[in-house]
C-alpha cells in the first residue's frame, strides 16, 4: 500500500531508492569498523578497539533508522550483502589488515565521503522530493558522522 502522506508515488520510489544505497554505505561502512575493531593491534589497542565498538554499535542505530524510514515510505528494505556491494558509495578492500593510523585514516575517509554525499541527498530530499522527514533524519545522520569524522581526525593531528 502506498503512503498518502503528502509526498507524490514518484518521490516515494527515488527516495527509498536513495534511502537503499545510504542503508548501503552504513552497512559497509559498519562491517569495515567491525574488521578493524577485530583486528586492531598494537601501542593503543584497548583504546581503539573500544573507539571502533563504539562508533558500529551507533552505525547499528543509523541502519535501523535508515531501514524503518524505507519502509515508513512503503518500500522494501534490502538486506543482503549482494545489494548492499551493489549500490555503496563505500569501497571495501577484501583481505587487508591495515595497521592502527591507516585503520584510522581509511575509517576518516569513508565518513568524510558519506557526509559529502549525505549533504547532497539532503539537498535532493529537500528540494526535489519536499520530504522533510528524510532531510532531517539524514541530517542528523550526517552530524552523527561528522562527530566520528573529528574524533577519527584528531588521532591524526
């Protein structure tokens, strides 16, 4: 059944379709803070491995939002590893083990690139959809990861 809450069918599909590749970018972004919290090593091992479990356990937050406002828009939310590789903006980088301050700079990057995109699907919400419900859960998702994103850059300074 399709939501009568004031947004046209046509806004409904491109915003569950942009919700789906932002549920995307969290979960690959979430299974890279996981692989680095397993196997983080060194000088600072306790302290980063409670950072990482700390920033994927609220990832785990965000998609659960992203996926319950996909459905709040009538949409079907993907749930496999097969969609999710399919439309990330996120790149994985399959059987490398990375040591801390490149775990830290890989994990800065990929938050700096979901809140670079993050501000355009906002501007897409707002303007082309007139979907204030998405915007302002994206916004808060975005301010989410530029806390991360400063924690993260301050290892690095």
């Amino acid at each position: 059944m399709i939501p009568k809450i004031g947004i046209s069918e046509v806004h409904l599909h491109k915003n569950i379709n942009l919700l789906s590749v932002i549920l995307s970018d969290e979960m690959t972004l979430y299974i890279k803070t996981r692989k680095f919290h397993w196997n983080v090593a060194g000088e600072s091992f306790m302290e980063l491995h409670k950072l990482f479990e700390k920033q994927y356990s609220e990832l785990e937050q965000v998609i659960d939002e992203v996926a319950e406002r996909i459905n709040k828009l009538g949409g079907k939310t993907i749930g496999t590893m097969n969609e999710f590789t399919l439309l990330s903006r996120i790149v994985e980088h399959p059987n490398k083990y990375p040591v801390q301050e490149a775990m830290i700079s890989e994990l800065l990057s990929d938050h700096e690139i979901l809140i670079a995109e993050l501000r355009k699907d906002i501007d897409i919400c707002i303007d082309e959809s007139h979907d204030a419900g998405t915007a302002d859960l994206l916004t808060g998702i975005l301010q989410q990861h530029e806390t991360i994103a400063w924690i993260l850059r301050r290892y690095l300074n």
